[in-house]
C-alpha cells in the first residue's frame, strides 16, 4: 500500500489512497452535532459507511456489533462498514458531534476495510489498537483539538440541534475527508502514553490550519456583530485557548484583529459613501455608533466625520451632511 498525503506534506500519519493499482476517492455524506433527549437515537443496522462520533454532553449507551460500552463526555467512537451499531441515550440531554464518510474505487463500489488500513503503513498498528476495545478516551488537554477538527468539517452556520447532508461541495469532500483523517492521527499520536512530554512535529500544522480557517471565517463575517465567544463556539474551542493560538500564529488578539477589519471597512465606507456614521458603524460591524466613534479616534487620531472631511477634501469631492 502506497501512502499519499492530501496536502503534498510528509507527516506523521498519511492517510493511503492508494492501494496497488486501485485508487480510493474519500466521499464526505455528512457532518452533524446533535442533541437527543432520552431513548433510542437510531435503529440497530449497519452499512458501508465509517462513522466517528465524539460524545459532548450527557449519557448514553452504544451497541457495537455484540458489545454494549458506556457513552459519555469525552469518548471518541469510531464505527466501520460492516459494523452493526446503535446509540441509545440515557439522559435528558445527550450532544454528540460525528462525521460519516466513505472511501469508493474508481468504479464506486465502496471500501470496506477497517479505517486503520487507510493509514500509511508505519502506523497502522496504533490506528487498530486506538480502537480495539471500544472508544478512545480522549485525554483533556487533547479535547479541544478533537471539537476543532469536527467543526472544520461542518458547513457553515451548522449549530448543535441540526443534520445537514453537505451538497456537492465542489471538490471539497475529498479534502475535509482526508484532512479529518490527518487530525484524527494526530490526536490519536498525541494520545499516547508519553506523548505529552514530546512535542508532536505536526502540532504546528494543525494550530496553522485552524488559525487560517478562524481567519477566513472573520473575513467573511466582520461586518456581522460577531464576537470572541462566537468565534471560538463555531469552532468547537475554549475562547481562552482559541485566543492564545491566534496570537502566537497571527501576532496579535483575535479581537484585534477583527477590530482592524472592521476599521478598515469603515475608512473605504467613510472615503467612497454618504453614509450616515451611524449606519457606516453598522455597515462595518460595531454594535453602536459611540464605541465606534471612539475606536475610530484611538486608531486614525481624530472622528470618523473629520476623516470623511478630511479624505474628500483631499480627493475633491463634496462633504454631504450627516
């Protein structure tokens, strides 16, 4: 079995796409993070399809072929074509997040092998005993980087409570199929006895691929009245930790530097419209037309009206009143 890395990099865990002469093409069906109140969750059944669910909140029971295990915070379950398989919640609240993939050849009959054979060589073996007795229990310091790499995977606005089968994504599939897979390795490496004293070469790439999609995210969103806290929840991450990793990737806070956006917004707003100020304040994400004023002036040194004074003036365009 030949090993390809979906983003062209060598790493500690390579999902392997290739094996001999037949390709396996990753096909995302969907991603969710549900909440139940208390009985059966689904019907006893099975299919060709690799399920990884993350248990959040409550208690519940999981059947695995001819197994019954606990389901509770912080276990991570995986389930493989062919596996019979039920949830079964015991609580009045019972959230879990989970992904389901598969892996097809070229003529789209699909895969039907364990997951760890997906994985390069060298580390299948860790793959199959991650999961040998049941759930992986995934240690503290590990589980917001278990919530992140399922939020990367759902559609965007996806909140606890909904089901939303991803439509065609472009392309896209095959990518957050592969890239799941990368950080579920991770995960599992860094889960490892002693690996907490030794820091995981890839740990690096994972803070960068969460800190870019944070950064797209408030690209697209800056001029919503978005918070810190908002940020963190749709990523599935402590506000406290996500800040941290922000500044050490990005250089500085991530309100910061979504205060810089919107101020950025702001000026072309100020310079290109007539606008009045309060609505540019809106227009640009700030929730009232005081805090703007004010992190307008500590920013440029004087008001958004002298600004727009100031830059038609310059540019010889005619004041309008506001």
């Amino acid at each position: 079995m030949r090993a390809r890395s979906a983003q062209g990099g060598v790493g500690v865990l390579q999902v392997a796409l290739e094996a001999g002469d037949q390709l396996l093409r990753p096909v995302l069906h969907f991603a969710r993070s549900e909440s139940h109140g208390r009985g059966p969750i689904n019907t006893w059944h099975c299919h060709d399809v690799y399920h990884v669910v993350y248990i959040v909140e409550g208690e519940g029971l999981f059947r695995l072929d001819d197994l019954n295990l606990r389901a509770e915070p912080g276990l991570l379950f995986l389930i493989n074509p062919g596996q019979w398989h039920q949830f079964i919640s015991l609580s009045e609240t019972f959230s879990y997040d989970a992904i389901t993939f598969e892996f097809q050849s070229v003529d789209g009959t699909p895969c039907t092998w364990p997951l760890w054979r997906l994985f390069a060589p060298a580390h299948q073996e860790v793959m199959r005993q991650a999961f040998a007795d049941g759930p992986l229990s995934v240690p503290d310091r590990l589980k917001p980087w278990v919530r992140t790499a399922f939020g990367a995977a759902m559609p965007p606005g996806h909140g606890s409570g909904e089901s939303t089968f991803l439509y065609h994504p472009a392309g896209r599939e095959g990518l957050v199929v592969v890239t799941f897979l990368q950080d579920l390795g991770e995960i599992i490496q860094r889960a490892l006895p002693g690996a907490e004293e030794t820091p995981s070469p890839l740990e690096g790439g994972f803070q960068r691929r969460l800190v870019d999609q944070a950064v797209r995210f408030m690209n697209e969103n800056f001029t919503r009245p978005l918070t810190l806290d908002d940020i963190a929840r749709h990523f599935h991450i402590h506000p406290v930790y996500f800040s941290q990793l922000f500044k050490a990737e990005i250089g500085l806070p991530p309100r910061q530097y979504l205060l810089r956006l919107r101020l950025s917004h702001a000026r072309r707003l100020l310079g290109q419209t007539d606008l009045a100020i309060r609505d540019v304040a809106v227009a640009s994400g700030f929730r009232n037309v005081a805090y703007f004023s004010r992190a307008f002036r500590a920013a440029q040194g004087m008001s958004p009206s002298e600004y727009r004074t100031q830059y038609s003036t310059a540019n010889g365009k005619a004041v309008s009143p506001v």
